[in-house]
C-alpha cells in the first residue's frame, strides 16, 4: 500500500481539479451556485451511504464512539467550507488570483501537519514546497494582472486555502481505526450538513431542475467521492509534507482540464509552471525511492 499511495493521492489531487471546468459548464446551462453544492453533497452522501450498506461495515462494528463519529462528521465540514469560500471569492476577483491563493494550502498543510506530528518537514520537502508555489504562480497566469485586487476575496480564497489544508490532514489523522469508505462517508455528511446551512436561503428559493441533479452528481464524482475516498485510505500511508506537495497537482489538471473542456488558452508561462509543478511533486517521491535502495 505504501508504494502505491502516493500514485492514488495524486489521482485524488488530479481529480480535483475537474469539477472547476463542470461548474462553468452547470453555469452555463442556468444552475445556480446554491443548490449545485446541495446537490453534490447529497449526491456524494448517498452514493457512500449505499456502499456502505453493501458492505455491511458498520459502524457499531468498528470499535468506534459517538465521540469519534461526531468528531469525523465535524472535521468534514472543512471541505464544505473550502467550496464555499472558494466559490465566495471568485465573485471578487480574478480565477488566477484565487487559484494561487488556494494553493496556499501546499505550505499551510505542511505547517499544520509539522504542529500536528511534531516533526518538521524535510529539506528537500521544503524546496518542493517553493518549487510548487513558483510553479502556482506561472501555471495560473497570475502575472500581469491588469485589475485592482479585492481584499475581501483574497480574504475569502485564503479561508479556502486554510480549509483544504485542514481537510488534507483531518483525512491523514482522523478516525484511522475506520473503515475508509465509512469514514469518507461520515466526512460528506458532515460536508452535506454545512452546505445546508450556509446555503438553506438560496437552496429553498431555487428551483430544482435536470440539470442541477445532472451536474450534481458528476461533480460529487470527481471532488468528493473518487478523492476523499482516496485522501482517506493511502494519505495516512505518506511521510509527514508528501500529502500536501502532491495535491498540488489540481492545479495543472484543472488548467488541462479547462483547456480540453471548455477550450480555454494555454499560455507557455502556464505550460512552464505546470512543468514546476509535476517537477517539484515528483521530486521527493523519486528521491525518498533512491535514498531508501541506498540504504539497503
């Protein structure tokens, strides 16, 4: 399971990076923000929910407490929060913009994971870290931006960044002696719980069309189900600061992705950060491979 983690991590980070190009599509077909959340989060609540039932892993059955129970489903907030901000903050200023601030989330991660563990990250981890900001910044397109930047939605894409990073290390560190398919499932309902909440006004006003139950349960396909159950079963299997450098593969995916969806430009300096970005990811997993050979 080790050898085969960070490759599974990877795809989880890659398929992260779809549904951004599936809500333009839905937005395109009239589906408003609201009730596409709330249709993405049920959807990955009951799709779970039924494999759960199949299973029959219960949750009696998994030497688990109410206590832990409630703890997952609360710690499964953070990924309903990094949605809600993140969709916040692209009302104010520009993808590129919001995209480099949510990948703070690489070096928020790490931080938080060191504090977590106790343990500080490595240098050669480090220097992946600077490797994928760098790379953020080109394959964004960041620069030149041309517009002033509002200080409340970078606030907003930030709050994003901190949620994913709590979502990276809550699935690492959290509820192990589970099941991971339980416990990806406690973590959507938790999710499905906040986006409820914080969207009930504009989910009740809304109309609930083809559409939105449509682009619903791909996205919940692609940025809950496939991923957190991913996250879930080979995160804990990496070392301390591996997790986060390669979940900045969304980025790149969500550039390809775009660019094949929705025939979006690709530029060189793009193409180049892009390049950074699977340099810097590879990087330590290549190296921790040969220094291990070394050692035996």
């Amino acid at each position: 399971m080790k050898k085969i983690a960070p490759l599974f991590v990877g795809l989880g980070a890659i398929s992260f990076g779809i549904p951004a190009s599936l809500f333009k599509i839905a937005r395109h077909e009239g589906v408003v923000n609201g009730p596409l959340l709330f249709w993405s989060f049920l959807s990955a609540v009951v799709i779970l929910g039924i494999i759960h039932v199949a299973r029959y892993h219960w949750l009696r059955d998994q030497q688990t407490s109410w206590r832990q129970i409630l703890l997952v489903m609360a710690a499964g907030t953070a990924s309903g929060f990094t949605n809600t901000f993140y969709i916040q903050s692209l009302k104010l200023i520009p993808v590129a913009a919001a995209a480099v601030m949510l990948m703070q989330a690489v070096w928020l991660s790490v931080l938080l994971g060191a504090v977590i563990h106790r343990r500080l990250p490595s240098r050669l981890q480090v220097v992946s870290i600077i490797l994928v900001l760098v790379g953020t910044v080109l394959a964004a397109g960041l620069f030149p931006i041309t517009q002033a930047l509002s200080p409340l939605g970078l606030f907003f894409s930030f709050l994003a960044a901190c949620a994913y990073a709590c979502t990276m290390q809550f699935t690492a560190s959290l509820g192990n002696n589970l099941d991971a398919l339980s416990k990806t499932w406690l973590l959507c309902i938790g999710a499905f719980l906040l986006i409820s909440i914080v969207w009930g006004p504009q989910i009740m006003t809304a109309p609930v069309t083809g559409a939105t139950i449509k682009w619903g349960v791909l996205i919940a396909l692609f940025s809950m189900v496939f991923p957190l159950v991913a996250y879930s079963i080979f995160m804990p299997y990496l070392e301390l600061g591996i997790g986060p450098i390669l979940s900045s593969l969304e980025l790149p995916s969500s550039i390809v992705v775009a660019f094949i969806l929705l025939g979006e430009t690709v530029s060189w300096a793009q193409i180049a950060g892009v390049a950074v970005i699977i340099f810097a990811v590879i990087l330590p997993n290549v190296w921790g491979v040969w220094h291990q050979r070394q050692l035996e």
